[in-house]
C-alpha cells in the first residue's frame, strides 16, 4: 500500500487507526517502581470508572502492575456525535457492535482499572463506527 504524503493523510484524515498507550503506561510504572510517584498518585481512579469496572468491566488475567491483586478489568467508554458528553460504557461484545455500525464516526477508549487499589490507566483508543 503506497503511502500518501497529502495534508489530509498527514492529519490523519485519510486513515483511521488505533492509538495504544502501553509504552506510557509502562513509564508511569517505571516510575512507581523506583519511587518516583507515591501510591496515591497512582491508584486515583473515579469512584465511576471502578464502579463500571466491577459491575460490566472484563476481567484480565495479568495482575494489576501495582498491587499485584487479580483485580485488574477493562472498561470501554465510547465517545462521539449523539452520544452523551461523558461517553457511553459500553457492557457488551452486543453493544459495541452495533455502535460499529452506525454511519458517525466514534471513539472507543478502553481503560484498565484495578478494583482493589484504583489504578487505572488508559490501554487504547481505536476508531469505530463511520461506515
């Protein structure tokens, strides 16, 4: 596939792709590690997002980075046109796959959480929808 060098293709109107974060995650992890950043520094979740986590979050078998418990899910938050502003939380396989067939163009971000000591972080952003 060529590659196109148009103002569109560099702002990157032309193509659609995912963002992932595990490399500034695992910065922020290094720096815990080292004693750079204190624990309430980083396990400072919305009482929301860990709600959303225990209630509709998908499990993940890796422990959580911080306090190594199982606890550790993943919550996917939607945003876009004719969505609410605070993005909708989407619960099921079901419910994602049917916003990705609406015409709009969204976002789906999808946030790690602890729910024993509130670490969060965000995974990836990846585009949806726009058909």
């Amino acid at each position: 596939m060529a590659m196109s060098l148009s103002i569109g293709a560099l702002r990157g109107a032309e193509q659609r792709g995912q963002v992932d974060h595990r490399l500034a995650r695992q910065s922020l992890i290094n720096e815990y590690r080292r004693g750079r950043l204190g624990r309430d520094q980083v396990c400072d979740a919305h009482h929301e997002l860990i709600r959303a986590a225990e209630n509709v979050g998908t499990p993940v078998e890796t422990p959580c980075p911080i306090c190594e418990a199982s606890g550790l899910r993943l919550v996917t938050y939607v945003f876009g046109p004719r969505l609410p502003a605070h993005g909708r939380c989407v619960s099921t396989a079901k419910e994602l796959a049917v916003l990705n067939r609406r015409r709009d163009e969204l976002s789906a971000y999808v946030v790690e959480a602890c729910i024993e000591c509130h670490w969060h972080h965000l995974r990836k952003v990846l585009p949806i929808g726009g058909r």
